[in-house]
C-alpha cells in the first residue's frame, strides 16, 4: 500500500511550560466513550498532518492556543501499511482551559507518570513504549534546561 492512500492521523500532547503537565481529554463520542486522550483525529483529503492537527485542536479544544513549539515525538505506522498516526508535543507556556465540543466532556492537566485513567486504547499501549516515554521525557529535561538558561539570562537565578 501507498504512503497516499494510508489513512493518516495525528496528535498533540500539550505540555505547559509553567507546570510540566500535560493535556487530556475525557471521550464522550465514540466507542471509547469514557477514556481519556489527546487531541487529535484523521487528516481530510488534501490535508497535511500539521493542516490537520491544528483544524483537530481549534475543534476539540475551542481555539488555537499559543504554541511556543511543536515536536514531532511519535511516528506509528499500522502493521498492515494502512494507517499511521503522528503524535506530537505542543510547548504552551501555561495551562488553559478547554472549550470543549461533543466529541469531549472533560479534560485533566497531568504529569506523565500520573495520567488520568482508562487511557484510549491505543494512547495506553504508546505510552507503554519505552522509546516514546524516553523522547518525552528527553523533552521535559530539555525544557527544564531551557528554563535553567533563562532564569540565569535574565538574573532571576543567583549562583551561589
């Protein structure tokens, strides 16, 4: 089968800055009714993955927030050659508040380790993946030296 006539689909981990924490959502919509996830869903005809992931957010979540930087974190391909689902981080600087539509009727900030449960099914099974949990966490220590090195710039962090 084609890379083209794949179906494609993707996902955001908001991860805020300020917290550390990351973004579920609570399914009300489907056959996952009940289990938390990102935001996300399939890419339409003629759409990229990056068209698709921010019409998916601007739904799901009721607005685009500010994103200070988007990593690509995950690239899982189905074993049948017929799907493929790219998850990604979205660095926001602060928690937000979701306006939620149908397809959610919840959302929790969390920290990795503690996420809200059941997880959708297929969310569950990447985050039990060593390698995705290494990238994500390679992230969180990137972006607490990120901080570190600000904090130093701008004299708010005094060397004892």
């Amino acid at each position: 089968m084609s890379n083209k006539s794949r179906i494609k689909a993707s996902g955001a981990l908001f991860l805020s800055v300020e917290t550390k924490r990351f973004l579920f959502l609570l399914r009300a919509d489907d056959t996952y009714t009940n289990t938390w996830a990102t935001v996300g869903g399939r890419a339409e005809k003629k759409e990229s993955i990056i068209e698709s992931l921010s019409r998916e957010i601007r739904e799901e979540i009721g607005f685009l927030p500010i994103v200070r930087k988007t990593i690509p974190i995950d690239l899982y391909i189905s074993n049948d050659n017929r799907f493929e689902f790219h998850t990604f981080i979205c660095l926001v600087d602060k928690e937000f508040i979701p306006l939620l539509n149908k397809e959610h009727k919840g959302y929790a900030w969390t920290d990795i380790e503690s996420f809200p449960k059941p997880l959708h099914p297929a969310l569950f099974n990447a985050l039990k993946s060593n390698e995705l949990n290494q990238k994500i966490n390679s992230v969180l220590d990137l972006l607490e030296v990120s901080i570190t090195n600000e904090l130093i710039k701008t004299d708010r962090f005094i060397v004892r």
